[in-house]
C-alpha cells in the first residue's frame, strides 16, 4: 500500500524568524518527494525531517519571489559536492511562465556553478493551466495561474485513489484557485495578513475560507504568516466563512493523506 504525507518545512515569508521559516512544503509518495517552494531555510528544514537533498525529485516554484525561491541555488551547489558531482538522479525545475529564463540568469549571477550536466537537470515551463498525469509516479498533477505574479501558479496533486491536495502559492482572491480546489481533500493556502490588513497579492484568513467553503475543501491547512498575523486570532477570523476542519500551520507539521 502506497504512504503519502505532506510536511510544512516552512509557514513564513520573507521577515526573519526563529519560529518561521520562509515557504517550503515537501509532498512525499512512495517513490517520490517533491519540493514545493524552496525558501530561505528549507535545506535544514528537510535533514530536521530525515530528507537530504540527494533523494528530492522535483522542485516546483509557485512564483519566483525570493522567499519562495531563494535556496534554489544553494540547493543545486550542494548536489555537486563532493567532487566532481554527487547527484546521479535527474532533478526536474518546474514553474511558471519564465522558469527557464529564472534558472539561467542564476547560473549567470553565480558564474556557472549552478550549471549541471546535460540531463541531470530537466525544466518544464508551466501555462497558465493544464494537467498531467506523466510528469509524476506517485501523483496526477494540475495547476491554474493564481493573481499575484504573472508567472504565478497554484497545484493541485491526486494520488492513485483520488486523494487531492491543493497548494496555493501566494495569491489574491482568485476563482482559478476555487476551480482547482473544488473538492480537494485539502487545501494549503497563504493566509498572509489578518483581516483589516489586506494587502494587494495576498489573501486573509476570512478570504481564504471563503474560497475553501465555494471549493466545498474538506481541510484547509492556512499558512504563510506575516508577523503581524501572530497578534491575531487567525482561527477565529477564519471560523467567519469556514466551518470545515482548519489547521494553522506551523514549520514541521506533518500531514498524512490518503
């Protein structure tokens, strides 16, 4: 019988914090584990859960924001030590629209040594919504453009007895996320700001029930918190338009899914 679980190696964003870091969730099947988001923090995070880098087979960045992408390339450094290379299994890249252009102007910045062999490292560039079920063993893969950047983009994973789990990224209110959220086992969706501090680009914790009731989702997971959000009863602000059952996330928590 195949295990799947999510962990959340990072609920925050880009403000420093020992209690937070910045995004990161780590999505494992039995033969795979992907990296969704690799901010600042996530390669502690994951040894802390008894991953190294060497057995991640996919990295997806919902957006090219630094607290959603900055380890990036301390991650591809470290696969190539010790010398010559470590890594023998391809990786995948995938993101939206400009993820190869994002993963090139880094190997320029760094001088080539973010450059691997040929193969070892294969991008797949996302449009604005699809479906998938050959990228992955473990899952069948969709994702819609979410309103936040233009290469913005939510994912949804289904496992083989149809077991969804939706991430948002960061995003406004968006009707493409409550389409690919319609009936997911789970949602994992940024809740940056407590309501009255809406900020442009980014969503509440009464607007991310909102979209998590229209979508008829079973668990949302909220995550992504500014500190500001820590003065804040976030659960009962959420309570206003949810009424299904809520988790707050927190760097380390572990999610089993069928």
């Amino acid at each position: 019988m195949k295990e799947y679980r999510i962990t959340i190696l990072g609920s925050g964003t880009c403000v420093p914090s020992l209690k937070r870091s910045s995004s990161s969730v780590l999505l494992e099947g039995t033969d795979e584990k992907i990296l969704v988001d690799i901010g600042p923090g996530t390669i502690r995070r994951l040894l802390e859960v008894g991953v190294v880098i060497d057995e991640v087979d996919a990295i997806m960045l919902t957006h090219f924001h630094p607290d959603h992408s900055a380890e990036l390339p301390a991650f591809i450094f470290s696969t190539k030590y010790p010398a010559p290379m470590r890594r023998e299994k391809s990786i995948r890249l995938i993101g939206g629209t400009g993820v190869r252009n994002f993963y090139e102007n880094l190997v320029s910045a760094f001088q080539n040594y973010l450059a691997l062999p040929e193969g070892l490292l294969k991008i797949e560039e996302l449009p604005e919504c699809g479906k998938n079920d050959r990228i992955f063993t473990d899952f069948t893969f969709e994702w819609m453009s979410v309103a936040h950047r233009p290469e913005s983009r939510a994912f949804r994973f289904t496992t083989g007895t149809d077991f969804s789990v939706v991430y948002s990224g960061d995003t406004d209110y968006s009707e493409n996320l409550v389409q690919l959220a319609r009936n997911a086992h789970i949602l994992i969706c940024e809740s940056a700001f407590p309501d009255g501090a809406k900020t442009d680009g980014h969503l509440t914790p009464s607007l991310a029930g909102r979209i998590a009731s229209m979508a008829g989702v079973r668990h949302l997971v909220l995550t992504h918190f500014y500190p500001v959000c820590e003065g804040y009863d976030i659960e009962a602000q959420c309570r206003k338009t949810y009424s299904g059952r809520l988790t707050l996330a927190r760097d380390l928590l572990e999610i089993e899914i069928g």
